[in-house]
C-alpha cells in the first residue's frame, strides 16, 4: 500500500468511533424529537375529537328545550 494513503487511512480510522457515535447520537435525538411530535398530535388529535363531541351534544334541539324550560327557544 501506498505510504501516503497508509497515513491517510490510519488519520481517519482513528476518529472512526467518534464519527460513528455523533452519527448515532444524532438519530437518537431525531427520533425523540420525532415521537414528541407524535405524541403531540396524537394528544391534540384526542381533545379536538372530544370538543367536536361536545359541540355536537351541545347543538341537539332537545338541549335547547333541557336549557330554556320557561321560555320560547331563541331565534
């Protein structure tokens, strides 16, 4: 092998491991960061589903009449 090529080789595969390793952290840290997200939507996907349920409850007629027994139903 070529002398020049040797050192080359022998200056990269000394820092290999932490190439590897700043690899490795750096898809760790965008996984976390992928299932905060996740966790997230899926919380708000949750309440919007819920305040959709309300709102759907909330508007039936027979609501109405339950809210204002006394007096005609607004207009």
């Amino acid at each position: 092998m070529d002398p020049i090529l040797a050192e080359i080789y022998s200056t990269v595969m000394s820092a290999a491991p932490y190439v590897i390793a700043a690899y490795a952290l750096i898809w760790l840290i965008l996984l976390v960061f992928v299932l905060i997200v996740f966790s997230g939507q899926h919380r708000t996907e949750r309440q919007l589903a819920a305040l959709t349920a309300a709102l759907a409850a909330s508007s039936k007629p027979q609501d109405q009449a339950k809210r204002w027994p006394n007096s005609r139903r607004p207009s």
